[in-house]
C-alpha cells in the first residue's frame, strides 16, 4: 500500500496494528497456559494466566483510544476506515478470548483438589489445541492481511464446534459412571464451553480480516461441514 | 493475501473507468466527450450517465478536469476562445451542442454556483429578481416578489434578509453571500444546479448551512457539485465521480466509492495517498 502523504497517519496506524498484535501474544499465551495448567494440575500456571488479564483490558483500552482518535483527527475512509474499525473489533474479541483463558484457569484451580477422572481433561486437551492454533493462525493472517487463510480459519470452527459435541458425551459419560465425578465434571463443561466460545471470537476476527481487506462481507452462515450442535 | 497482492486487486493503471449504472430516469448524459485547450487534451473520452433530482458529486486533485466537464454541462466553454468540445452531452435526450439550440435558454435552465460568492453589486432583491426580469418568467411586481421570496426562502435565507432586502447583497456575511447566489440562481426555475466548490470560502457553520440546502433542493433540481472536500462529497452526494489527468477513473454510488473503490487510483486519492 502506497504510504500517506501525512506520514503521522501511517504512524498512527501502524501503532494500532502493533498493539493488535501485542494482544493477539498475550490471549495466544494465556489460552495455552491455562489449558496446560488445567491438564497438569499446575495451580502457579493457573495463578500466573490470571496475572495476565488486566494486561490485555489495558491494550484494548489504548487501542480504542488511540482508533477514536484517528478517527476523530483523519476523518479516514475506504481502506483505513476498515483498517480502524478492524482493530476495534479484533482488540475487543482478543480481550474476551483472555477473560475466557482466564475462567478456565480459575476453574484449572478450583478443580485440581478434586481431579477424580485424569482422563476426564484428554478430549478437552484436543480442543485446547485446536483453538490455540486457531487463534494464532487468524493472528498470522492478520499481520498478513490475508483474506484467504482468515477464510480457512472460518471454515475450520466446524471442528472445534464437533470436538465440543464430543466432549460434552464424554463428561456425560463420566458423571454417570459415578455421581461423585458432577462437580469436576460440570467444570470441565464449562472449560469446553469456554473454548468453542475462543473458536468463535477467533472466527469473528477471521470476518473482520476479510472485510478489511476486502471490504465485502463473509457470509453470515458458515458452510456446515461437520455435525456441529449440540441442541 | 498481502497489504500489496490486497490493493492489487483494485484495478491498476489505465484500464477502461469503473461504472456502475444509476438507477432512476437520467438527466444528463455524457457519451465520449473531450475537451481540448488548444493542444492540451483536458478530458478524454469521457462517459457519465447522471441520474434526475440528485446530487453527484466531481472529485479529483486540481487540473483533473472535473470544473472543465462542469462546464460543458451549460457550455460556459463556449466563452473560451480555444476550448473545443467533441463528443455528445444530452439533457433530457437533447443534445446541447447542437448548432441550433439557443444556448441562452440552455444557460436559464442551469444555475450554476461559483467558488467565491459572487453577488450583483445591487439589492439583495434585485440579486434574486434579476434572472426572472431578464427572463420574461414575470411579469408583474407582485409576481416577481413573490419568485424573490420563494427563492430566499428555498436557500434558507428569508429569514435573515427579509427585512432588509433593499440593502446589498455585498453587505452579507460570506455564507450568506453564496446562499443568495444559490436563491439567485433558482429564481429562474432551473432543472440543473451546477456548483463549483460553492463552500470553499465558507466557515464551518455557513458550509453546513449550504449543505443542508442542497440535501433539500435535491428532491426538485439535479445538482452537480465539484468539491475539494472528500468529506463534504461523501456526506452531499448520491453518486461521485472520481477524475484524473483528464479521465472519469470512477463513478458509482458514494458509499461504495468512500468505502470500497475499485480502482487503485481512487483509493489512493480518496485516503490522502496522493503524489
């Protein structure tokens, strides 16, 4: 893209997509660890991915700030418009990914004392996985600004969506095995929970990147390829 | 994709000019018009379909040739010794430059709305009464009061002025200067506004005065305004017509041309990426 002639405008913008990706570092890293804290039992992990939060609440502050403030100072259009509300969407999608991560460590900690199925934590470990590469993928793709690969990570929700499903029987599985599996059971739904829900903010950002390279929409359905839902 | 591969996918360089067709009946129609000034090709080979009761708007860096098309629209050219005109211009399917249309009749159908507020050295009334006068649109003094008040009154202005209208026009702020020429140029019922740069002189609160009456004088006249402004065309307008070098690059519905050009050209001019 041809600079602006007000090289502070290419300033300003730059500045945003630096903090974007700031954000995009710490959700990245808060998701894997409270995933590895909750499979490992690692309450000072757990503890530590809490610490983080407040981090990312800071930058999504400062990244809508500084957005107000181009808008209001540049008057932008076309692609710097979308540039801008792009990067409000996406901080604001990256911070509820970090309150996610952050639930689950909280649960990480809350259910260590009581981890009566070890193998209760394997289809959710898988998921974990599956959204973390997820999640980096749609951030590679924004500091690309690569329309394509942001498509293929829309398309790929549908497998964390089926994973969900999966885990769901399984804790359901293991609670009748033994009532006294509920309680860390019930937890570990939540986690799953929390994680389809990342899948679906990092999809969110994935039509975010394709409107704002594009400027044209991604459709509102996604092709179903899998059976997704649990109803 | 890349930023690069991204914008590479706005058409680059000299390809034909982006259209899409207007909806509604059209007022005026331009086919394969070029402008010469002496040896320069000011406008080449330009196709503009422009859509009745509406506001489109000519965006483009200095010397692109937007004010020159503009006035071609009421043959203002005509008074430049080495201007030649070629191609067709049509309003309301007559060809305007046909040898025997009688180009003052042509000029009583379109106002037109300089940069700099240029008022008659005489009365606010006789500024608006003036063009009726001349005209033959009115005969007696009550008709003409009446075209002065309706006119004052569409610009926004007879409130202001109504209990001065002996005074001159000259006396008047800026603002008002130039909506007394837009109630001037109404007076004499035109079906086509043409206004060049009308708010360039004027501060932010008569700009939006100008504004607001062109949203409202939309819904009677066809208005055609060439502005330096990105935003005030993004705000007035129905369609924009982005020029360059003397080419028509682009033209559609504004807010596709303000939020998603096509062409790379356009995209570069209208986010301030320019030379």
């Amino acid at each position: 893209m041809t600079d602006h002639t007000v090289k502070s405008y290419d300033k300003e913008l730059e500045a945003i997509g630096l903090k974007i990706a700031e954000m995009g570092g710490v959700a990245e890293k808060m998701l894997v660890d409270a995933m590895e804290a909750l499979s490992t039992l690692n309450i000072p992990l757990a503890e530590r991915t809490l610490a983080h939060d407040p981090k990312l609440d800071r930058l999504q502050r400062e990244v809508e700030e500084a957005a107000i403030l181009t808008i209001a100072k540049r008057q932008p259009v076309a692609g710097d418009l979308r540039e801008i509300v792009g990067a409000i969407r996406t901080a604001s999608d990256l911070e509820r990914v970090g309150d996610l991560a952050k639930n689950i460590a909280k649960r990480a900690i809350k259910i260590i004392k009581d981890a009566r199925v070890p193998r209760a934590t394997i289809g959710l470990k898988h998921m974990g996985d599956l959204a973390a590469m997820q999640l980096k993928d749609v951030l590679d793709a924004y500091a690309a600004r690569d329309a394509a690969r942001a498509k293929a990570v829309w398309v790929r929700d549908a497998e964390i969506d089926a994973l969900e499903d999966s885990v769901f029987r399984d804790q359901l599985t293991f609670m009748m095995e033994d009532p006294r599996n509920i309680t860390y059971c019930t937890h570990l739904l939540f986690c799953s929970k929390n994680i389809e829900r990342i899948g679906d903010h990092a999809t969110n950002i994935a039509e975010t990147i394709h409107y704002l390279v594009t400027g044209e929409n991604l459709p509102i359905e996604r092709p179903k390829t899998l059976e997704t839902t649990v109803k | 994709m890349t930023m690069e591969a991204a914008t590479a996918t706005l058409t680059a360089g000299n390809d034909r000019p982006v259209h899409s067709a207007p909806q509604g009946p059209i007022k005026i129609q331009a086919r394969d018009v070029n402008v010469y000034y002496g040896d320069k090709h000011a406008i080449k080979h330009l196709d503009v379909d422009i859509p009745q009761h509406s506001v489109m708007a000519f965006i483009g860096p200095s010397g692109c040739g937007k004010s020159t098309f503009l006035r071609c629209i009421n043959r203002m050219n005509d008074t430049i010794p080495i201007c030649r005109v070629t191609g067709k211009i049509e309003i309301d399917r007559r060809d305007i430059y046909d040898p025997s249309l009688d180009v003052v009749q042509l000029r009583a159908h379109i106002g037109m709305v300089f940069q700099k507020p240029n008022p008659f050295p005489k009365s606010i009334y006789d500024n608006v009464a003036y063009g009726p006068k001349i005209h033959g649109l009115a005969r007696t003094k009550s008709e003409i009061d009446a075209i002065v008040e309706s006119s004052l009154r569409k610009a926004g202005l007879w409130e202001e002025v109504k209990d001065r209208l002996a005074e001159s026009g000259t006396g008047l702020s800026g603002g008002q200067q130039q909506r007394l020429c837009i109630a001037r140029a109404i007076a004499v019922s035109p079906d086509v506004i043409l206004m060049d740069e009308p708010c360039s002189a004027l501060d932010p609160i008569a700009t939006a005065k100008v504004e607001e009456l062109i949203d409202e004088l939309k819904s009677n006249y066809t208005i055609i305004i060439v502005t330096h402004s990105m935003q005030q065309a993004a705000r007035v307008s129905q369609r924009t017509a982005f020029f360059h070098l003397g080419t028509l690059v682009e033209e559609g519905p504004t807010d596709v041309i303000f939020s998603t050009p096509k062409d790379k050209r356009t995209n570069d001019y209208i986010t301030g990426r320019f030379g």
